[in-house]
C-alpha cells in the first residue's frame, strides 16, 4: 500500500477521533489501528512514524505508543 493511502487512512480516523477528548481519542484511535489493521499495514504506518510522521495529524502521533508495534518483516 502506498504511502499516501496508509497516511490518508490514519488522517481519517484521526478525524473521526478528533471529535472526542484528546486521550479518549488517541485511545480510540490505536485501538481502531490495531484492531482493524494488519501487521503489514502497521509495519508501514511505523516506517512514517520512525522518518518523522510526515503528514500525519498529530493525534495520529500522539496514538502511537498505543499501536502495537508488528515485528520487522523477514528479508
């Protein structure tokens, strides 16, 4: 999956989210991710997390010590 498109979906949830207090959506928002994504998703959404976060709403970042984190894929 694209960058783009994995940055887009966790912007979309973090909107959604954004409607709540901020610890009750971050929470939200992780348990979302890591109920509905896969490893391979997560994996990617980290390596954005791990260059900077980039284009992410902040809610996104603030949710990531929340987001169980997928073991680095086989070489």
């Amino acid at each position: 999956m694209s960058v783009e498109k994995i940055t887009r979906m966790a912007n979309d949830i973090a909107k959604f989210m954004e409607s709540k207090p901020h610890d009750e959506g971050a929470a939200l928002l992780a348990a979302h991710i890591n109920d509905f994504w896969d490893p391979r998703m997560r994996r990617q959404l980290f390596e954005i997390l791990d260059a900077g976060g980039a284009g992410l709403r902040p809610l996104v970042i603030d949710a990531a010590g929340a987001i169980r984190r997928p073991v680095p894929a086989a070489a």
